[in-house]
C-alpha cells in the first residue's frame, strides 16, 4: 500500500467539529508514522491544536474574512497544491471546501459524497451515514478507502505548555478542600442556552454545598456571566468570574482542572470531554442521536423528550414553537442531581 508523506486534513466548521476530528488525525498518525502531517482549522482556533502530537503544523483559514470568496478558495487550493501535499481528506462538505480541494490538484483527495458537487472535487468519496454513525464514526469513513479499519481511535487533547501552567495557577488560587464546578452559559446559537436563572441557581447549591464555582464565558458574553453570579446571591470568594479571561487553550486547559463542568451543547463541551473531565451536558434544540455529544463514562447528556426536537442541526435563533420547552423543562432540580454526583462521587 501506498505510503503518504505529507497529508492535509482539512476541516474549517466550528471548534467542536474541529476537536471531533482527533481520533482521524490519530488514525493518520498511526497508519502512516513519517507522515507530515497538516490540520486546516477555522482562523482562531488553531492555538487549541498546537501541542497535539500528531500534528506537524495547524494552519488557520479565515473563512469570515480575506479567504471568504470562492475566487480566493481557488487561489489559495492552488497554493496548497504548489506545497507538495500527496493527499488531502476533507471532513468539511461546503461548496467552499470543494473548491479549494479541486484547486489544489493533489492526486488523491477523499471527501464524502454528498452533497452533489463534491463528485466533481475528490478522486474519491465516501458515504457519510449520517443517520446510522455518529460523528467520529462518521469522520473515519474517510480513512476507510486507505485500508483503516476498525474502531476510532480514543479522542484525547493535548496542550500546549504554557496554557497548562495558566491553569495551574487558577487552580491553585482555590481552597484545595472545595471541589470545582465550571459552568459554561454561552453558545454560538441563542436556543442552546440554558435559562441563566436555571444557571444562578446551579450556582447557589454548588456553594452552599462546598464547592467553589468557576463561571466561563467568551467574548461578548461578559454580561451573561455577571448576570448569572449576581443572581445567584452567593459569598464572592466562592465564585471566580473568568469571562472574557482567557485564550482558547488556557480555557481548555482550566476546563481540564475541573471536578465537574456543566455546560450547554458547545464547543467548550467537546475540550471538557476529550480530557475526561465529569460533566452535564444540556441538550434542548439539539439531540444526542445527532452524533455530536460528549463521549466517555464521565459525560452525562440531558434531553428533554418533545416531540419538535430536534429543531435543525444547530439550532435556530429563537424557538420556532415559541415556547423554549426544551431547555425550560430541564429544571434546576434534574440537572443538579445529576451534576453533585460528579461533584461529590
């Protein structure tokens, strides 16, 4: 068989689907151990993915910005192409990601089969089973073609250094007798936030119980954050209000350091998990059955049952029925019974 020297994995959607992407880029690593290999992430994310060992480089593209156009994904696939690359495996199905893919010209590219265009852009396609493999499963369907078989490798991230010593000292800025609870309120779409009342008062029992509360937040959820700690009535020195704080690797590497972490369906949920860090995840618009959940025996996902779930893959900007059950209906009193047992095992 074929051996690759220098592979381009390309997968430029959101960072949850970029750390799903783990176990392929193990898969790579393991078959082809001299390989270069190259990861394309979305502009922003990459500092997430340095210090993972299989990778040689990571190269941002910025999809929202001066890379957006179609005539710029043939110039730069073009560029790639002039690289040296012997084979290029694209996980991300956009019209975008065809393109480039086609420019490069590399002599073997793997991409899935759907949607329509995609026959025009890679040597071969792969079926993507949407409805039958969850996601990891279904990422591996692109290794099958090179003769890699078999179960996904585990899912593990690994950081850079100094976002580990960051973490460090946050952590030990705590008293060593109180358990962490992290909590994350935010989410790139509005329908995946819990209500931040049903946070506060996550918040309110964690610190009455003993434990000392981390609250997580990204940039423009500052607001949120505050929100969510002045509800919840709670001593200061029991709560520590990191929003806005931190780089992506520094929040992945506190995210490590947690007891228990509780969290809506984000990408901050896929950094917790591939640590094995205990967790709650709160699924409303969204569903489990999708393939985008949290692995591992430490990760436990919250549904409520209804019968307009799921509402799209995402999930939309407001509650298309109007009445946002699906987050309502999972009550402080559920999640926190599930969330002390983390907390407290």
């Amino acid at each position: 068989m074929r051996e690759y020297k220098k592979i381009g994995v390309w997968q430029t959607a959101f960072l949850g689907d970029a750390v799903l992407t783990l176990p392929l880029l193990r898969a790579l690593k393991d078959r082809y151990p001299d390989a270069e290999i190259h990861f394309f992430v979305r502009a922003g994310v990459e500092p997430v993915f340095t210090g993972q060992p299989e990778i040689a480089r990571v190269r941002p593209f910025a999809k929202r910005g001066a890379q957006k156009s179609l005539k710029a994904a043939v110039r730069i696939g073009r560029d790639f192409g002039r690289e040296g690359f012997d084979l290029w495996i694209s996980a991300h199905a956009s019209l975008r990601s065809a393109v480039v893919a086609r420019a490069t010209g590399i002599s073997r590219r793997i991409g899935y089969r759907a949607p329509w265009y995609n026959r025009f852009a890679y040597t071969e396609t792969v079926d993507r089973r949407f409805d039958e493999l969850a996601e990891i499963e279904r990422l591996m369907e692109l290794v099958r073609p090179l003769g890699i078989d078999g179960p996904a490798p585990e899912a593990r991230l690994v950081l850079p250094s100094g976002a580990m010593r960051a973490a460090e000292r946050i952590r030990g800025g705590i008293d060593a007798d109180r358990p962490v609870l992290g909590i994350h309120p935010g989410s790139t779409w509005p329908t995946k936030c819990w209500p931040e009342e049903y946070f506060s008062e996550i918040v309110r029992r964690a610190s009455d119980g003993g434990a000392h509360v981390l609250v997580f937040a990204g940039p423009g959820e500052e607001e949120v954050a505050e929100r969510i700690i002045d509800g919840a009535e709670v001593a200061p020195h029991h709560v520590t209000n990191l929003a806005g704080k931190l780089s992506l690797p520094k929040l992945a590497a506190c995210l490590g350091k947690l007891d228990a972490y509780l969290t809506n369906d984000s990408g901050p949920m896929h950094l917790a998990w591939t640590q094995d860090v205990p967790l709650v995840a709160l699924f409303g618009p969204t569903v489990e059955s999708l393939g985008f959940f949290p692995r591992g025996a430490n990760s436990t996902v919250l549904e409520t049952e209804l019968n307009c779930r799921p509402c799209g893959l995402h999930g939309p900007r407001k509650c298309p029925k109007g009445h946002f059950r699906c987050m309502k209906e999972l009550t402080p009193d559920r999640v926190w019974s599930e969330l002390r047992k983390k907390l407290w095992p």
